[in-house]
C-alpha cells in the first residue's frame, strides 16, 4: 500500500553529515553493499548527488544515489528502510532524482539491477524505465544485471 503524498518524508541533497546513517541503510539493504568509502566518495563527487527522504527530527529512511554523466546519467543506488518500503518513499526519492536530472537537460538516465530483485523491477517500469541489456556477470558474486533505461 502506498502512503497519502502528504505523509511521505521530505526529500534533500544529502551531505556529509548523512554519511552515517546512508552507510546503516545500505548495510541493511544490499546483500554486497558499498563500503563507506565509496558513498563518501558520491557524496564529495562533483558529478553525483545524493538525495535523502528523512521526517523531522529521524534519521533518513531511504537514498537515492545518480551520477551525471556528459548528457546521461545513471542511478546508481536505492535504499529505503523496512519499515519504509512500498509506502512511496523510493519512488518519491526517485522522482526528484529524475526532476534534479531533467532540469539540468539530461537526455537519458539509465540503471542495473539483479533480474530477482523484483520490486525494484516493478518500481522502475511503473516510472517508465525500459529493460535495454544485460550485463553478464556483473556483480562480485557472479550474478548478471538487467540495464535499464529512460529517456528523459
């Protein structure tokens, strides 16, 4: 069930005070998820955002991760905490990422995901993501990725 518009989180630009708790919510949300080197280095990257969903006074319950690239951009990372999940928060966290991309006049956004994480499938058609590939062995324990694409 998806949460009343009026009750979902407020989304920002993450900093480096968010560093900690974006850290907790991958860890609790990828079964490889990125060490916190690699998200301090998102976050200080001159080509990446990060946007958080956070309430007044709570920590953040979910992220979303882009990097910009020439004229496209990538998604690279999405987590919302449990308590969170299939209330509208990813999908919120996604728009503004997608409103951020097409204000600065990107052409296209583009993402992997492993072909059993259903839900986030699910999630990225419903906002009109389409499959455009597959990389074989694309994650480290040998798993493939479904690309997916949307042209903006």
């Amino acid at each position: 069930m998806l949460a009343a518009y009026d009750d979902l989180p407020a989304i920002r630009l993450a900093g480096q005070a968010d560093l900690s708790r974006i850290v907790w919510l991958e860890d609790h949300s990828f079964p490889d998820p990125w060490p916190p080197a690699i998200l301090a280095h998102e976050l200080s990257h001159p080509r990446s955002f990060i946007l958080v969903a956070s309430r007044a006074g709570a920590p953040a319950t979910g992220y979303v991760s882009f990097r910009q690239g020439v004229d496209e951009a990538e998604l690279l990372r999405l987590a919302v905490s449990d308590g969170e999940r299939r209330r509208g928060v990813g999908r919120a966290l996604v728009h503004a990422g997608l409103d951020r991309l097409r204000a600065a006049r990107f052409s296209s956004c583009f993402l992997e995901v492993r072909p059993d994480n259903t839900s986030a499938i699910a999630l990225y058609e419903s906002l009109g993501f389409e499959p455009n590939g597959r990389r074989r062995a694309y994650y480290r324990d040998g798993s493939d990725a479904l690309v997916y694409a949307l042209e903006l």
